[in-house]
C-alpha cells in the first residue's frame, strides 16, 4: 500500500496496537454497514479509535482505505481508467482481459477465491464484494456509455465475470479452469460488448 511522506506527521499512535490493522478491520465493518458511499475517513478513524489523521497516514484517501479492506490487488479507479483507455469498440475485450489478467495469477487468484467463498457465507463479505463489483467498477464503466440501463448493463457484466470467475477459479469446472486467458478473453468480450454498446430494445437490455 502507499507509504507516508517522511514530512507527514504520524499523530498519537495507541500503544501496543496494530494502528493499520486496526484501520482496515474498522474499514471493513464501515463498508458493510453503510456501502462505499455511506462510509467516511472519519467514521472508519472514530470506529477504529485512532486519530483521523492516522488514516491519510497510512492512505490516500477512501478508495486507496477500500483497496486494503478488499485486498484487492488493484485499484478500482486503475481498472476503470485501463478498461476505457482505448477505442470503444474495444471495451469488452480489455474488460475481459485485465479482469482475468488481474485475478489469474496465484496472488489474485488467491484473494478472488477467498472473497467469493466469504461472499457465499457472510451477508458483509457479499456486500463489500457488491460494491466493489458493481459499484465502483462495472457501474463507472457503463456510466460513460450513453445508452439506457447503465446499472442493468452493468449487473449483467458482473455476473458474466463473477460467474465466469466462479467457475474458473472455485469450483474449476473443465475445460473453463485450465482455458488460456486469450481463448476466454476471445469468448468473453463480445458478450460484455454487447453489454455495453448493443442499443436498449423493448425495454429488455442484453437479449
């Protein structure tokens, strides 16, 4: 995660504490409880019993907070930027690609497995994941899109991926477990550009 500025002052650390640790489990608990949006630095500071100015210590901000309490290997706002960062007719295919690319190797292999498995158990994990997975990535992307049912388009991304990465990666279902990336990627991002591009008919988005 980001590390302070030398010249940044450290506020008054409790001792004997994990005051980091102790951030990110407070973040957790403020996520679930109140969704991205809902949830402040300085609720997540009250709520872990540190000094605000512990938490821009430590982060740059909520998001940067959000990344540590997911233990995502990316940020949302880096995945945004890289999937629309093309021409659009391209959207799919490198949504696709840095999903996969992102949660493929063992490291976010690792962590997708672990969210999705506490997501199936615990009403808090499934929230924190909705937020990241619908929220903070699939809806930015369908929000620059100017076609009706952005928040439809992106739930149905979702669950292609989601769905895909149950599969894949939980479950290992044959011959989706050990497919190249690019095979899945080929397969994949028309589906999701449908999605995103194809125009709204009869009131029934993705048919």
């Amino acid at each position: 995660m980001v590390t302070a500025e030398p010249s940044r002052p450290r506020g008054r650390r409790p001792a004997g504490e994990d005051a980091r640790g102790a951030i990110v489990t407070a973040a957790r608990s403020e996520f679930a409880a109140r969704g991205y949006d809902g949830t402040t630095l300085r609720g997540i500071a009250r709520a872990a019993g540190v000094d605000p100015r512990l938490v821009h210590h430590y982060f740059d901000g909520k998001e940067d907070v959000f990344v540590a309490a997911l233990e995502l290997p990316v940020s949302p706002a880096e995945l945004v930027s890289r999937v629309l960062d093309g021409p659009p007719g391209e959207l799919g295919e490198r949504l696709a690609r840095f999903f996969l690319g992102t949660w493929d190797p063992p490291q976010g292999r690792e962590v997708l497995v672990g969210l999705l498995r506490a997501a199936v158990s615990s009403p808090d994990a499934a929230h924190l994941l909705r937020e990241f997975v619908t929220q903070n990535v699939f809806a930015r992307i369908a929000s620059v899109v100017d076609l009706p049912d952005a928040q439809l388009r992106a739930d149905l991304m979702a669950a292609q991926l989601v769905g895909a990465a149950v599969l894949r990666y939980v479950v290992r279902v044959e011959p989706l477990a050990s497919a190249p990336v690019e095979t899945l990627v080929a397969l994949l991002g028309p589906t999701l550009q449908r999605y995103l591009t194809a125009p709204d008919s009869g009131g029934t988005t993705g048919r």
